[in-house]
C-alpha cells in the first residue's frame, strides 16, 4: 500500500470504524462496574490479568470495601489477600489503596472527570484513566493498551510503539466521538480476531482495508 496522506488514513479509519460498528455493534468493557470508583479500581487491578478474573476478584473486593473510604481504611492485608488473583497483588493493593486515599483527600470521595486530575491519583496512568473516562462517564478519549497498540499498527494507522504517540496518532484521524467505541471495538478485535501470534487475516472483516493483513494473506 502506498504512503498515505493523513486524511486518506482519516478516510480509510472511518471506514474501519463502519466495519467494526456492523461487526461489534454492542462491544463495551468487559469490566463489571457499577460505578465509576468500581471501574477505577477493577482498571487498576486489570494489568496483566484477564478481566473474567478481576470480575471475580472484585465481586468480593466491592462487598467489603465498596467506596473510597473503605477501602482507603481497609486493612492491607486484606486487600492483598482478596486481590491476590489477579497477580502483582501487592503493588496493586498499594495502588488501589493510593489512590482511595486521593480520592477521598483531593476529590471529595468523587472519581474526577478530567484527565488531568485522573493521572493525579496514585497508581493512575493515562490508559486507566482513559478507560473511566470514556466507560464511566462516557467522556471521549483513547485508552491504548497492547491490543490497541498491535492491532492500529498493523492496520497501518500508526507507526510508533509509544502509547501516547498512539493515541495522539488515533486522535488526529478520528473524530472524538468515535474513541470510546473505537477503543472497545479495537480490544475486543484484538482478543478474537487480530491475536497478537497468528492474526486470523482470511476471515478477518478488516482485511480489505489492513496493509499488514494484504501483506500476510
Ligand atoms: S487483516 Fe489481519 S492484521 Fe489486519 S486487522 Fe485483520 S487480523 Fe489483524
């Protein structure tokens, strides 16, 4: 495929986009969450731990502990106990701790809704709050985890490695209000079809549009 200009890349995007709403049409987090502090914390505990195992995990952690103060209060060990599941239970109870603690010192027991004093908490990083944002409160924005970072590459869309350079790229070819959607479909895409091994490219919708998948196929 020829180098593209970025509005023929805007171009082809937004018929990606068409393709993942007819393929995808109700793909959303796989995150349970009754609230945004429950999606925060579920977020946190999600690195590195499939989200079928943070939905049991925290299914358990929200009954004991299910606002910021009480879990800001909670025992560690407890926590550690409950989170251990989901693997680097440790730095994460920290993390979930920390950041209650923001919470209720800084927000008033509130998840702020700007990404600006989202990455404040401790233990939030841009892609975690990316998630609240647009899955809590439904507030545009890109979370680039490492389904968005292979599957956008390989779709040509990007070239860098870096996650804000990503999501920077994503930006500028995307309107804001496809980024949620884009960002749940191109995870899930990710999961089901793009995997990161052997990329299922013959019976890949996307494969018209993919530069990597006309290479491979
Ligand atoms: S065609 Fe292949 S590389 Fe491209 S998005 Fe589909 S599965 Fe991934």
């Amino acid at each position: 495929m020829p180098r593209e200009s970025r509005d023929e890349r805007a171009r082809r995007a937004a018929r990606i986009a068409q393709v993942l709403a007819k393929t995808y049409p109700d793909v959303r987090t796989a995150l349970r969450f009754a609230n945004p502090f429950e999606l925060l914390i579920a977020t946190i505990l999600s690195a590195q731990c499939t989200d079928k195992k943070v939905n049991e995990v925290t299914a358990v952690l929200f009954r004991r502990f299910g606002t910021p103060a009480k879990l800001a209060a909670a025992d560690p060990a407890a926590v550690e106990e409950i989170i251990r599941p989901t693997g680097f239970y440790r730095q994460k109870a920290k993390s979930i701790q920390s950041a209650s603690r923001d919470l209720v010192e800084s927000f008033g027991g509130e998840v702020p809704r700007t990404l600006e004093e989202l990455v404040k908490l401790r233990g939030v990083a841009r892609k975690t709050a990316s998630v609240v944002l647009g899955n809590a409160f439904g507030i545009p924005a890109i979370a680039v985890d490492t389904h968005m970072l292979r599957v956008n590459r390989r779709l040509g869309l990007t070239a860098h490695e870096e996650p804000d350079l990503v999501e920077r790229d994503l930006a500028e070819i995307l309107p804001p209000r496809e980024w949620i959607a884009w960002t749940n479909r191109i995870i899930h895409h990710g999961r089901v079809c793009c995997v990161a091994r052997a990329p299922r490219c013959p019976e890949c919708p996307l494969l018209p549009l993919c530069p990597e998948g006309v290479r491979r196929t």
